[in-house]
C-alpha cells in the first residue's frame, strides 16, 4: 500500500489538474473527492505552528480534497488542541498531536512539512525536513538570514525536495495576469515599483521576566535561537519586533510585494541598497522599525521601494498594501486583493480588472483562503506530475534577501554594495556579520 501511494504521488496523471482544483470549487466536499480518488492517493503533510496564521494554513491543506494532515506540532498544547479539532471537523480524521515536528518528519506516511512558526524557525525546519526526504511548504520569509536562504537552496537540489514559499500572490490569477501583461509591454518598460505596507499596531508595552507558562514548551519554541528568558510580551506574535527571533515588517510583510515588485521588473540582485526609518511611534520593547523606507537599485535602470507603516494605516492608492509600476507609458496598480489598474501617463484609467474573491490584507489569520488554495494545489503538482512550482525556493530566496538587504543597511546605518551576481555584500565586514547568525550549541541548522 505505501508503495502504491509512492508511485501515485511521483506518477504523472492527465486527469489531475482537473481535479485538484475540486478541493477549492464551492460544493465540492473532500468527502465528495474521496469517491473519486482513493484515499491512497493522498498528500499526507505535518504541520507545524498551527497559532493564528498557522491555524489558517492548516484547515486550508486539510480542506484541500487530495490531502490529509497527519500531524499537528505545535510548542502550545492550547494551539494544538484547537487545531486539531479544527482539522478533524474538516477531513473527517484526526490528525495526531505531534508536539515536536522532528518526531514527525520520521513517519514515513508523511510527504510534506508545512512550516508556519516563528522566522527563526524558519529555514532549520526546512532542513531537517529536506533531509528527512519531505517536501516543504514554507511561509515567507523563507529564512531569519541570508545564509539560512542560500543553504535551502542548496538543500532543495541536493535532496530533490519541492520547496514552496508561501507568497501566495503569485498564485492568484489577476495578480499573475496583471504581470503578464506588464511583460507584454501595456504600458512600455517599467523602471520603478513603489510597494507599501500600513497597519495600526498598538505598542508592545516593556514585559517583564517571568515564569514559561505551563502549556509552553519554551526551549522547543527558541530552538536555534541562542537562550534568552521567557516575558510576558513576547508570544505569540511580538516575537516579530525582536532581531533576535525575528526580520520586522519588512519580511513580515514586505516580503510579499517586494516579491511582486521583483517579478514585474525581471529583476534578480540588486546593485545598491539603503533604507531609513526606525522605532518612532512608541517607546516600548519593539527593537525592529515600525516607520521604514527600503530602496533598492538594480543594474538594468530599475529600482523597487519598499515603504511600511506598522503604526499608521493610513491607506496608499486606496489600500493598505500594494505595489504600483511606473513604466514609460503609464502605471500599473496592483491593489490588496485579487485586482489591478492600468493607467496611461496622463493619469486616466485605461483599464480595471476587479477582484472577484473575499480578501483581507489585514486579517493577521486567514486572508485569502479560496486563492491560497490555488498556490496549494500548484505545490501538489509540483510533487505529483514534476510541474515547476510558482514559488520555488530559488525565487523565495531572492525575494527574501532583497528585504533581509534592507534591514541590514537599516542596521548598520549605511548603503551596501551588492555584487549582481549572488546578492552579497560587497567590501564591508560589519555588514556581512548580519549574514548569518550565531545559533544555540547543538541546534545549528545543516545541509
């Protein structure tokens, strides 16, 4: 029987794609799927980090007809609980509670961890998984650091994983039909993408030693991460404002439209890179910028802008997030959700393609399910039929390092020096210590 569902997964089936796609049609029930296909023939994942976005992430998998959560790992037996009830009210089955993901990368039923912890958990999970011969899905950033990036690259070839990051936009049909027309030429060349990211978080307070509350393991939540003691401000999501376990908005949510902004100009590594900003709106414990302005210059006359608000949300072209090209004949918008603009250079709008699925930028949880789910399924073919995923972890890298540059020169106060060719930091000591980072003694990730 696991030798039949081997094959199935690694087989190459014309009838798949139409049928993938019923794990996202209205109506059509896994239960209702399950007639078709038998259950062998199903992708069975783990996943860990199932609090708030990771809660999302998985009763989308398990909503996915073609696919069954085996595991749930999470270092919060609240969270697990809730998740696992979730998944099982979706699939029909219950999924194990697994709070350590490493004891589940060692079921051989299992074919995919999904990774939505904490950054800092990001690319060690990857590994290991990798090397235990899973497949990845992967929520962006794909790594804390540009070394962690360049080793999940190399891990993905040596093992012949698929590794998807989860920059679901490229998925979503108006968003990639907008990019195609932009490399058509609708509005000539496009030279530079402005892209935004506004919210009105409230201060983070200054927390206070105290004891790991006991539905915490504390120890298996830091990992990687050099040992610090637990506060009580700290999980489950201002771990985000913190160098230590996190990259800021920047990769919080930047990475998304920079990705976006990346894809339209054709663009890979940048030349130079600066930013401004800082920790202006509150005085409290947040180390990371909440007011940030990353610009980004690439050898073929382009350059990207990244600007993020995290304590003002006043809107940008009428959205809180966005990316905008100025090409030399007009401008393309693409707004929040599932749509786009295009404008000639007197300003007039000489197209509009409108968003036809329920999106919310904002919804820290769950914005976009039902297209989500396309970026799912195109990850399931990549394993089943071999085709090339949206995402792959060679792009998500890109995309990630161009923000993680960012808050590098954010970090050490000055613009870099980019060689074109691999992204890195040229002629400057201080800067590269930020490529990697120290790890606790026996928890360094590995290839």
């Amino acid at each position: 029987m696991q030798k039949s569902r081997r094959n199935f997964i690694k087989k190459t089936s014309a009838g798949a794609f139409a049928l993938s796609l019923g794990g996202v049609l209205p109506g059509f029930s896994p239960k209702s799927y399950a007639n078709i296909m038998g259950a062998n023939e199903k992708i069975r994942v783990a996943s860990m980090g199932v609090n708030s976005r990771g809660l999302a992430v998985a009763k989308n998998f398990a909503n996915q007809a073609n696919c069954e959560v085996m595991h749930v790992c999470d270092v919060d037996n609240r969270a697990s609980k809730i998740c696992i009830e979730a998944v099982e009210k979706i699939q029909k089955i219950k999924p194990q509670d697994t709070p350590d993901f490493r004891k589940a990368l060692e079921d051989k039923n299992v074919d995919v961890l999904i990774v939505t912890a904490p950054d800092h958990w990001h690319a060690p999970a990857a590994l290991l998984a990798c090397s235990a011969g899973k497949h990845v899905y992967l929520e962006k950033p794909c790594s804390h650091n540009p070394n962690e990036g360049e080793m999940l690259v190399k891990s993905a070839a040596k093992y012949k994983r698929v590794l998807q990051m989860g920059n679901q936009r490229r998925s979503w049909p108006n968003v990639a039909a907008a990019i195609k027309e932009l490399h058509e030429g609708i509005v000539g060349r496009p030279y530079f993408a402005k892209t935004w990211y506004t919210n009105n978080r409230a201060s983070i307070g200054y927390g206070k030693e105290t004891a790991v509350p006991e539905w915490l393991n504390y120890d298996l939540w830091q990992g990687p991460a050099p040992r610090k003691p637990f506060k009580d401000n700290l999980i489950h999501y201002n771990w985000h404002w913190f160098w230590h376990w996190g990259t800021g908005e920047a990769l919080n949510n930047g990475t998304h439209m920079v990705d976006l902004a990346r894809w339209g100009l054709g663009v890979d590594f940048p030349l130079k890179v600066n930013s401004a900003g800082g920790r202006y709106r509150y005085q409290d414990d947040w180390e990371t910028p909440d007011t940030q302005v990353i610009n980004l210059e690439f050898a073929n006359k382009s350059m990207i802008t990244w600007e993020g608000r995290s304590c003002n949300g006043k809107l940008e072209e009428g959205n809180s997030v966005g990316v905008i090209f100025y090409a030399e004949n007009g401008s393309m918008l693409i707004e929040s959700g599932n749509a786009y603009k295009v404008f000639d250079l007197k300003n007039q709008l000489v197209k509009e393609v409108k968003n036809d699925f329920p999106i919310d930028p904002r919804n820290l949880q769950d914005p976009s399910q039902q297209l989500d789910a396309l970026h799912i399924q195109n990850f399931f073919d990549g394993i089943r039929k071999g085709t090339p995923v949206i995402s792959d972890i060679d792009g998500g890298f890109k995309s990630t390092l161009l923000v993680q540059l960012g808050n590098i020169a954010q970090r050490t106060g000055r613009s870099l020096n980019i060689d074109p060719s691999n992204g890195h930091i040229l002629s400057d000591a201080d800067a590269m210590k930020y490529w990697s980072r120290e790890y606790e003694p026996g928890w360094e990730p590995k290839i």
